[in-house]
C-alpha cells in the first residue's frame, strides 16, 4: 500500500482553500451568472453533498487509510461548496439549500452487508474507490472548462485564487481514489471482480445525479461546458478510468453513456445534444 500512502500524503499535504485568501472580484457578473448558472448551481450542490453522505455508514470497515482521505476529503469538498455558494450570491444566483437533505437509504444496507462480510466489504470499498475517480474525473473536467471560460471573460481573480485550487484538489482526490481502487482490486478473487464489475456498470450515474430530480441539473451542466465534446471528454475518458482499474477493455458495456444520455433526456437542453447526433 505505498502508492497509496504516497497518494494520501499528497492528499493531506496539498495546499487548502481559504475562504479568506479568495479574490472574489467579478467584472461582470450578469455573464458568469448567464453562462455558468447550471454549472454553479450543480457544482455547488454536489460539493456540500458530502456533508451528508455518511460514508462510514457505507464502509464499517474503515482501514486508518480510508478513515484519514475521509476527513480531508470532507473538509475539501464543504470549503468547496461553500466558495462557490459565495460565488453563486455575488453573481446573484441563488445557492441551493440542502435543508432536509439525508445520506442515501441505500448505503445502510449495503454497509451492513459489508460489516457481516469481509469479503463483500473488500468489493464495495473498490466499486466506492472507482467510482470515485471517475467522479472526482468529472469535477476537475468541470473546473477545467469553468476556468477557461473565466480566463476568455478576463475573471482572473477567481481564476488565481479559486478555479485552479478546486481544479488541483479533484485532481488529487481523483489520484488517490485511482491509486486506491488498482491495489484494492489486484486483491479481489474472481467471483469479487465479476461482482463488483457488475454493480458497477448496473449502479454508476455521475455524482448527484443519481436521483431522477437531480438529473436535470447535470445534464445543463454538460450543454454548457462540454456541448460540443461529451462524448470524448465525459463518456470515453469516464469509462476508460473503470476499464483501466478493474481491468476489462472492452467488457463492461456503455454504461457511462447510457447514464450520462439519461440525465441529457431528462433537460430539453440536453435533449437538444442528443438530437445533434
Ligand atoms: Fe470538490
Ligand atoms: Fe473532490
């Protein structure tokens, strides 16, 4: 578990987003607020998710590993939500209240199948490992396109000072979870890998989006930032992550098309995408 160790102290020791040091100065924030509503409003919402997920409700078999990436990992991604919510109210949109707002039902009963089972444990910690570099592959693809369009509106401020810090913090997120999921999986036996393959190409939908309500959301987040180009910077290189760790070119199907194409039917816009094809 070196890799892993290196992975988790690039982690812990990367530098942090203080709110206090974010130049939030906006030249025009009617344009940010026209071309980057949907990409905030998801974004900003995904982030401050992790706040309730519960991922100890998930895994009851935290390895000291696991346990320290979930706390820096939490304390990330809430500074991030709570940069972009700022962001969000100097552009005049509205930050999406999360009252009310539980972990999904779901993880309780998997992590109970985990906690009589060591080896059904092993198979969820690398299907969560995955499916976290392929999320955490969305958000730095996210920022990525973000900050360009900020660049091309003169917004260098929040370029410097928030876009490439978010950017570099996915990006590391997304290392460690990839360096995790290739140990964890090089661990499995047969029938674990055919499981946890299975489950991951039956369940997987982008972060937040997993939710029929929630698909919207993503799907104005992909005609905004990758109209042009969702098939090869979303699905290919998505799905390219999954086959690489759990070793299976080829094998496993579609299954990041057809959940990205689930949330695009579910927004005219993204409709208006499928339809160009
Ligand atoms: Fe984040
Ligand atoms: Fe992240």
């Amino acid at each position: 578990m070196e890799a892993v160790a290196d992975r988790l102290d690039f982690v812990e020791r990367k530098p942090p987003l203080v709110f206090e040091e974010i130049d939030f100065t906006v030249h025009n924030p009617e344009l940010l607020a026209v071309r980057l509503a949907g990409p905030l409003e998801y974004a900003q919402r995904v982030e401050h998710l992790v706040g309730v997920t519960h991922m100890e409700t998930l895994m009851p078999r935290r390895t000291p590993q696991v346990e320290r990436f979930l706390v820096q990992w939490t304390i990330d991604e809430l500074g991030h939500a709570e940069a972009l919510g700022h962001l969000m109210e100097m552009v005049g949109l509205d930050p999406v209240p999360l009252d009310g707002v539980g972990p999904p039902t779901r993880n309780a009963t998997i992590g109970r199948a985990g906690r009589m089972s060591a080896s059904l444990h092993a198979v969820i910690e690398t299907i969560w490992a995955t499916s976290g570099a392929m999320n955490e592959h969305l958000a730095m693809s996210a920022y990525h396109r973000i900050d360009a369009i900020l660049k091309d509106a003169g917004e260098h401020a929040l370029h410097e000072t928030l876009f490439r810090r978010l950017r570099a913090h996915e990006s590391a997120h997304k290392s460690f979870y990839a360096t995790y999921a290739t140990e964890r999986w090089a661990s499995l036996r047969g029938w674990q890998q055919r499981l946890a393959r299975g489950v991951l190409r039956r369940t997987w939908a982008p972060v937040g989006a997993t939710e029929a309500a929630d698909r919207p959301a993503f799907a104005r987040t992909v005609v905004a930032l990758a109209a042009d180009d969702w098939q090869e910077t979303l699905v290919a290189d998505v799905q390219s992550i999954a086959e690489r760790i759990m070793d299976a070119a080829g094998e496993m199907g579609p299954f990041v098309e057809q959940a990205v194409r689930l949330t695009l039917e579910s927004d005219p816009a993204g409709e208006e995408l499928l339809a160009r094809l």
